[in-house]
C-alpha cells in the first residue's frame, strides 16, 4: 500500500508540472491530448487518489482537471465505460463503424479545454441510425481541438466521409472559373443551382457546442469582413433580429 500510495504521489506530481507548464505557455493541443489519456488510465487505475506535494493549490488543480478530464456529468464517473457504451448494432452512419468499446473505453472521460465531451459528438449519431439506403456521419465537431484530441476517431470518420482524406491531406483551393469543364446543365432537368460555403472562426466553439455570446461574436466577425467588399461584391447586411 505505502508503494502505491507513492507512486499515485509520482503521478499526480508530474501532472501538476504539466499543469504548470501549460499556465506558464501555450499548450500544445497533442500535449494535452496525451497529459488527457495518461490522467484517465491513472484515474481508473487508482479511483482519482491523489497525492499532491506542498505548495501546490489543489483548488486551481482540482478546477484543471474536472475541466479537461470531466465525465460528460458527475453521475457517469459511477459507471464503467463498457455500461455506457451506445448501442449501435442497427445504425447505418459512419460513426457507428468506427467507434468500438474500446476505443470509447480510453476516449469517454477526456475533454476539450472548453469542455466538450465525446458523448456530445456522438449523441446526434446515436439518436439518428441513419436510414438503410443513406449512410449519415453520425457525429459532430465541438470546436477544433475536438479533431486533434479525439483524432483516432475523428481521421478514419472524414477519411471515408469524402472517400479518401487521410490526416496528412489537405484542402487545395483554386478559385480559376476558366478551369471549370463542361459546366452548362440539361436545362430539362436543371431549373436553378448554387454554391453555399462555410467558414468558421477559430477561438470559437462551432455551431453544436458554442455560446449565444459566441454565436452573435461570429455575426460581428462576418459583417465586419462583409463591409470591406466593394464594387459588385458590396452590399448591405440585415441581421434578422432587426
């Protein structure tokens, strides 16, 4: 006993210095993601005992860590993950594909640093099985270290979504309308088309997991950029609340 007990000490030391170093700089998100998986395997294997050496405030480290090791509420830290695990044998969405026990096992108890959970990104998934003939996603981002914190889950879900998008890819942009092809329509079959895009804005939650602060900060961003267009581009924005 007297070992373990020196050994949780050990542990939750060097976690404290981890915690240090990220108040003292920016935290790198791969970091965390590891300093977040090595806190819920030492969890699990010591019921949350921990030892803390003087001087450290065990308030602000106790706030730390149920920020970004939180369960999704204080009642799921009485149950294993294999008890909450969804059940997905009739789903038809590529989270239901890629999500197995274990990998919910070691990804359940770990957070975003705004505190966006797992069970959060998979809940749409889980209560919409898709439809035989339409394969949905089945799952949503919270903010963007949720793509880096839960990559193993997230790499292989938009990898098959747009059938081959490996985490080393990345997106080419090219505006040149000459390089477009055969681009007229059967006008027998097409009435109308449009390009819709999207864009989010970083430091911010995304729309499943943001704030009404956020999401009228994001208005604000949008029409600043928008007043700046001029000629055929200009225009004038009305806020649907006016």
């Amino acid at each position: 006993m007297r070992r373990i007990v020196l050994d949780v000490g050990l542990c939750a030391s060097v976690l404290v210095s981890h915690i240090h170093h990220f108040h003292r700089s920016r935290p790198n998100i791969s970091h965390i993601r590891h300093i977040q998986i090595f806190f819920t395997e030492f969890h699990r294997a010591f019921r949350g005992i921990l030892v803390f050496s003087r001087g450290v405030n065990k308030l602000s480290v106790a706030k730390y860590l149920y920020r970004a090791f939180g369960m999704a509420n204080n009642n799921q830290s009485k149950y294993n993950a294999e008890l909450d695990f969804p059940k997905l044998e009739k789903h038809n969405n590529f989270m239901a594909e890629v999500l197995t026990a274990e990998m919910y096992a070691r990804l359940r108890d770990v957070r975003t640093s705004s505190g966006y959970t797992l069970d959060a990104a998979i809940q749409c998934g889980v209560d919409n099985p898709g439809h035989p003939h339409i394969k949905t996603v089945g799952c949503v981002a919270g903010d963007e270290e949720s793509y880096e914190v839960w990559r193993e889950f997230f790499d292989p879900i938009i990898d098959a979504r747009h059938g081959g998008f490996g985490p080393d890819d990345r997106h080419v942009t090219d505006l040149e309308h000459s390089k477009v092809q055969d681009a007229t329509f059967d006008d027998s079959y097409v009435l109308s088309s449009r390009v819709r895009t999207g864009r989010s804005v970083r430091g911010l939650a995304l729309p499943p997991y943001c704030t009404r602060k956020e999401r009228r900060t994001v208005e604000k961003v949008a029409v600043k950029a928008l007043a700046t267009l001029s000629g055929e581009f200009a225009g004038k924005y009305y806020s649907l609340e006016t």
